[in-house]
C-alpha cells in the first residue's frame, strides 16, 4: 500500500469512528453543585439519543465502590428516549462524611435497545468534586517570659476545618520585643485535623505585648486568602517573675561582696596575729 492510499484509508477510518461516535446513546451532560463532606444533593444527568432509531429500554447505572459517594435515591425503571430526544436520568446521591476533598471519576453503563433487539451497553466516566475549606485557629505559648530577658514565642495552627491549607506561609509584625528570628517563615500545607507550630527566639522588651502576623495561604480552589491575627502574650516584670519562681534571684554581686569581707577579715586576724607573735618575741 503506497503512501497516498495509507492516507485515504486513515481518514476514512477517522470518519467512520467520528459518525460511530456521533451517532450513539451518549451523556450529554450532568447538572450537579460541588459536594460538601457529608451533604447529599439530586443531580441530573441528561442523556443524549443521536442515533437514527428510537432507544428503548434505557437505564442508567452508576459504580460508586471504592468511591465516597453513596446513592440514597434513584428510580432505576427503564425509559424509551426518541430518536434525537434527550432524557433525564436523576439521582439523590450524599457524600462521606470523611470524604477528602478533590474530583472523582464517576463510572456509569448506560443501558439500551433498538427496535426490541439485544440490549446495548455503553460505558463512560463523568466527574463529581467534593470540596472542604480549611478552618485554622491560633494560639501563642512562650519561654521565660520575662521583660528584658532572652525567650521564646511559639505559635501553634490548627486546622479544624475540612479542607488542607496549601502553602501555608506567616510574615511577623514584632511589637513589644525584638525578633531574633526570621520575619517570613514558610510552612507548606497543614492537612485537616493537623496542625503546625513555629518557634520564634525574641528578647521581650514591655509587659503583655501583642503578637501580630500575616497568615496567608490557598484554599479548596487555590484561591489565595489573606488574614491578620492578632494574640494576647502574658510577659512578667522581674520582680513578678522573682515572685512566680519563674527566674531566680541572681545573687552573685552578694557572693562577691561577701568573699570581699571575708577576705578583709582574714587579712586583718592574720596582721593582728602576726603583730602578737613580734611583741612577744621582743618580750613585751
């Protein structure tokens, strides 16, 4: 077969598979929201006859195992669709109350006859998405909180919602103490029921300061989100801290002054003693 009848016979072939395609029972389209976990909704799905006969017999199945999608609803008696005739097929159908967010591939057989002849089954695939926002919540924990001392800030987050938080990143605003550590800090992706925490090394300048960050991240659909937070952090006075037990008396100026007098003390015994001993000898 030379080069020019390779090309006829191709096309052909891609023609032929084109009307095989065009003419058949086919899902035209599928009318459903984004699904909530644990939320139940109808949807619709219309079938399409482009054949030149009238379907008889037609149902439609769905294959949910393995899958977070039950169906509550469903009237599976067969339906005759006309020739160039739409019909539609609906379903009450409840996502899992644990389903994780992201879009399934939802396997179907759509079922049929022509002119009372063996039943014909045709299978295809269309997509359901089940989306979860992230819910985060935020709380502060400190080492040696102590105005004018070395310590630490934590920040823990939370997600208690049920979506992951994507590129999770905190810009710090300091005020109150001076940050030792980096002002941006990125974290990555907090999944739901998970949680994260930063450690910050500061010097706390005044009493109960606020924290103040920029949360930023991106949600189900990769839309970015912007929050400010602000937390209350409780920070002592040296002398509520002495009073806490939360530092210790620092007494090292007490120990020298101390060894000073001791040392003051001796060196005058000894010159006393050393005194007697010379007017003794001289016998006085």
């Amino acid at each position: 077969m030379n080069k020019g009848l390779k090309i006829l016979f191709g096309a052909f072939v891609l023609v032929v598979l084109t009307l095989s395609l065009i003419s058949a029972m086919s899902v035209k389209t599928v009318d459903a929201e984004n699904f909530q976990p644990g939320s139940e909704q109808e949807i619709s799905i219309d079938v399409k006859n482009n054949l030149n006969d009238d379907a008889g017999d037609a149902s439609l199945s769905l294959d949910l195992k393995d899958l977070p999608f039950t169906i509550i609803n469903y009237d599976d008696e067969a339906i005759d669709i006309d020739s160039d005739d739409t019909e539609s097929f609906d379903f009450t159908i409840k996502a899992s109350n644990s389903a994780e967010a992201g879009d399934y591939q939802i396997p179907y057989t759509l079922s049929y006859s022509i002119n009372s002849t063996t039943q014909t089954l045709k299978n295809g695939t269309f997509i359901l998405t089940i989306e979860a926002e992230p819910e985060l919540s935020y709380s502060i924990s400190t080492e040696t909180p102590v105005v004018g001392s070395q310590g630490k800030i934590k920040l823990t987050i939370v997600n208690k919602g049920l979506g992951d938080a994507k590129f999770v990143s905190i810009t710090l605003i300091p005020e109150g103490y001076t940050l030792l550590s980096e002002e941006n800090n990125y974290i990555g992706t907090i999944n739901s029921d998970d949680s994260e925490t930063i450690s910050m090394d500061v010097i706390f300048k005044q009493e109960n300061p606020t924290f103040t960050a920029q949360i930023e991240y991106k949600d189900f659909d990769n839309q970015e989100v912007t929050k400010t937070i602000t937390l209350p952090v409780t920070i002592y006075s040296q002398e509520e801290a002495l009073q806490m037990g939360i530092i210790q008396q620092n007494n090292t100026f007490v120990y020298i002054v101390l060894g000073a007098v001791l040392i003051l003390i001796w060196v005058i015994v000894r010159k006393i003693r050393k005194k007697k001993r010379m007017n003794k000898a001289q016998g006085r």
